[in-house]
C-alpha cells in the first residue's frame, strides 16, 4: 500500500470469498455453493467476479461506498470488496482506465469527458450516481471582508444565501488594479467543481478563462477575469492559508475544514440538483461481468437509501462512520457540520440546509442522461469541447456515459427480494431519464432543456456559443 492511499478489505464471512469458493466448489458443486447463498442472489445470478476494489477520495459524498461496505451490503451480493483512497482525480481516473480499480467514487464529467476524449479517450459508464448537491465555494477572510459589504442582508443582520458572486465583482476588479489576479482553486479540469464555481463566477458577468485544446492551451485561462487551478481536494485549506489562492471550489468536509480553522468563509452551498458524485466503470468490464454490475449498484442503491431515510437519521451514525482515518479521515464534529441537515457559513452562522448532500430522494441515484448532456454544455461553454456540435451530439454521447439498463435491473431485484419497494424507484415503464427544464434552473434562473442544447447555450451572456470559437 502506497502513502498516498488507504486501503479497507472485507473481512466479513462471504460464502463466494477466496477461501469458501474452491472448498464449497470441491464438496458439494458450484451449483450448490451457489444454492446455499441467501435468496437475495436469485433474481440476477451470481457474480462473475467477486474480488474488487474500488477507489474513492477522501469527501463526504463516498459515503455510499463506506455504508454499503460497513453495514454488509456488499457481503449480501457475494462480494468481497477493497476500498482503497486514492491521492487525486486524477490517479482515481488512470487507475479505473487501467483495471487497477473495478469502480470508484468519480466526478460526473470524468466519463463524460473521456467519452468524448477530452485528456484521456476511454469509456467509462456510470450506473449509479452517488450524491447531488455536494460542494461549496469558500474564500479567504481577506476576501470575504471585501465581499461582505456588497452582500445583501437579512432583518437578523446576517447576509442572505445564496450570494450571489456579483459581490465579488468589485474585489476582483480591486485586485485588477493592484496588477494581480485574484486566484482560486478547483479540484480537476472536468470536475463539478470546475463547472460549478465557473458557472457561479459566470452568472455575475464574470470570465473564469476558456480552455483552446486545439491549440494546445489547456490551462483555462484565456481572456480570464479569475484565475482557476488545480489542488486536491485535502490540501484546499492549506493551499489558501499559504496565500496561494484566495478560495476554492471542493467537496466537504473542506469548507467546512476552513470554518473550523478560522481561514475563510463559504460563500454558497450549491444546490443546482446535477449529479455530483457517481460510481463508475469500464464499460467492458461491466460487459465482462454483468452479475457484478448489477450487484454492485445493488449495494450501493441500499445505502444510499439508509443515509437519507427517516429525515437523514442515520447521518450522525454516518459521520461517525467515515470520520475514520481510512475513509475521510477528518473530525467527526466537521463532517457533521455539512451531513446532518445544516451547514456553517461564517463562525456561529449555522443554517438549515437539509438538501446539501443528497444520496437517495429526488430519485437522485439514478444516472440521468440529462445531467451528461448538461456537463457536455459546459465544456463547450468554456472550451474544453472546441468546435460547435449539433444538438444531437450532446445526446448521443450522453448515452454512451450513462448506464440506466444496469441501475433499472439492480432496483427491480431489490424490490423483488423485499429490500425496497416500487415507490423508491421510477416508473421504469415511462421514465425518460431526461429532467425537466424547471428541475435545473440555479443561481441566474436559466433553464435547461436537454434535448435543445444550443438554445441552453445561447443564454449565457459568458462562454461560447453557436460557431463561436477560442
């Protein structure tokens, strides 16, 4: 094991596990070893491989993978699986690409963008979308002094949420003046992170940089009013402490990490109800191995349902679960700031916010088309895809990403063996897997039509559009 990763293997009896398969198989058959697992294997057929490992970074939103693995659903499909941190995005997407991971904990555009071969051509599909509503934009205290005058506020005296980054305008023009560039990070090229503080910035008539891959620029900085890097996720913090950039965009428990230390403020808990966080996969390998597919998202379905049902009362239990050192590893008192319902602006300034961290309702598990389509417009809102496409495009590719058949297969199975019922799931019959424009409007009021991408784009008075161009 590497210093960059933490590793978890299940060590919970598994009739299929290395050691019971060849000495079931040597007694009694396959068949029979088969027969003896638990009813709840019937429906699919057993896993063709029973071995795995995942990856996962360390934010709140893998806490599927960690209840699935500590609460045994995993064991209940006959797998036996390896959770392994990973250092980065980055190693998280070579590692998945190259089969030294089955699956991971991935952001959205990961396999939207490898689809359409923006880094890296690969196909990964995505099954299970873990989290919505994950991620918030935290600045500096410097920053956020500046930012607070032009901040409205409510009869309490405290700013209204959610903020709005025309209170920002003026800083960034401030530090314009002074020569300098006002700096922020994200956690990947292709990162909701990435698209969403791009997206806040942009709503305010401010330019967050194009990406020209065509002309070898893939930095994300032209004509850029703010200036955005790359910084994993757990060095955020210390990355702004350091003075090296005044805010960033990231999962929690970051923001909430600055908080506690007293070095920023967030400035907006994002709540544009995209898929965040998903599983994904390489599609062979789910080709290879449809059982384990199936099985997998079973799981995950499973605990993504216990961390919000009854109100979000298993959170704390979860808190406790993946503050251990080889899930997240951060104080269990942070990670409940942002997994119990509420979440902590400035210091004392706990508000409600019971839809930050989404795992389950709003049918939120499902890996809708309509949210690939969607992070295929802002890559070409801001370059990363070059050339205009036709609005057919953006839906042909998305179907590529998107895995609905094996997501609709695990949830039958559940509801057939008992574990959940039709009412937690879709229509199957009728679903579309497409939202409706007033599913997705955000902060500027825009809304999305998946099936009409290029009108989507045309509303935005920041980014590409049409024939346009870097």
């Amino acid at each position: 094991m590497s210093d960059a990763s933490t590793t978890l293997s299940s060590k919970k009896f598994n009739p299929l596990s290395k050691f019971f398969r060849p000495l079931l198989s040597a007694t009694i058959g396959l068949a029979a070893a088969i027969s003896i697992i638990s009813s709840a294997q019937a429906a699919t057929g057993p896993a063709e491989k029973v071995d795995l490992k995942f990856g996962f970074i360390k934010l709140t939103d893998m806490a599927d993978l960690a209840v699935a693995y500590e609460k045994g659903y995993f064991d209940d499909e006959g797998l036996t699986v390896e959770l392994e941190a990973q250092a980065n995005w980055k190693v998280v997407l070579d590692r998945v690409i190259s089969g030294e991971l089955d699956g991971s904990h991935m952001l959205f555009a990961q396999p939207v963008a490898s689809t359409v071969g923006y880094g890296t051509q690969a196909e990964i599909i995505i099954p299970f979308t873990m989290a919505t509503n994950t991620y918030a934009i935290t600045v500096s205290n410097d920053v956020w002094k500046k930012m607070k005058k032009n901040v409205p506020v409510g009869a309490d005296g405290k700013p209204l949420h959610p903020i709005s980054a025309e209170a920002l305008k003026p800083v960034v023009e401030s530090f314009k003046d002074a020569g300098k560039s006002l700096q922020m990070g994200v956690v990947f090229p292709t990162s909701t992170h990435n698209t969403g503080l791009r997206y806040w910035l942009g709503a305010a008539g401010i330019n967050p940089g194009f990406y020209a891959p065509h002309k070898g620029d893939t930095t994300g900085q032209i004509d850029a009013d703010v200036l955005l890097s790359v910084t994993p996720p757990p060095q955020m913090p210390a990355t702004m402490e350091a003075g090296t950039i005044q805010g960033y965009c990231v999962g929690e428990p970051w923001n909430q990490q600055a908080v506690f230390r007293g070095i920023g403020v967030p400035v907006i808990a994002v709540n544009n109800k995209m898929g965040d966080k998903v599983f994904g996969m390489r599609k062979d390998f789910a080709e290879k191995n449809p059982n384990t597919s199936v099985r997998i998202v079973k799981a995950l379905i499973r605990a993504a349902k216990w961390l919000d049902e009854n109100n979000n009362a298993n959170r704390k239990e979860a808190a406790k679960i993946i503050s251990a050192p080889h899930y997240v590893g951060a104080d269990y008192k942070v990670i409940a700031n942002s997994m119990t319902g509420v979440f902590e602006y400035e210091r004392k300034d706990v508000r409600p916010e019971p839809d930050f961290n989404v795992f389950f309702r709003y049918n939120s598990t499902y890996p809708y088309t309509s949210d690939a389509v969607w992070y295929l417009t802002q890559m070409r809102r801001w370059g990363q895809i070059p050339e205009a496409k036709p609005d057919n495009w953006y839906m042909e590719q998305a179907k590529k990403v998107a895995a609905p058949h094996i997501y609709q297969q695990a949830a039958m199975d559940l509801v057939e063996e008992g574990k959940m019922t039709a009412a937690d799931f879709p229509d199957f019959k009728t679903f579309t897997g497409i939202r409706t424009p007033d599913e997705t409007v955000w902060i500027d009021g825009i809304k999305f039509d998946a099936n009409k991408p290029n009108d989507y784009l045309k509303q935005f008075k920041v980014g590409l559009k049409g024939d346009e161009k870097i």
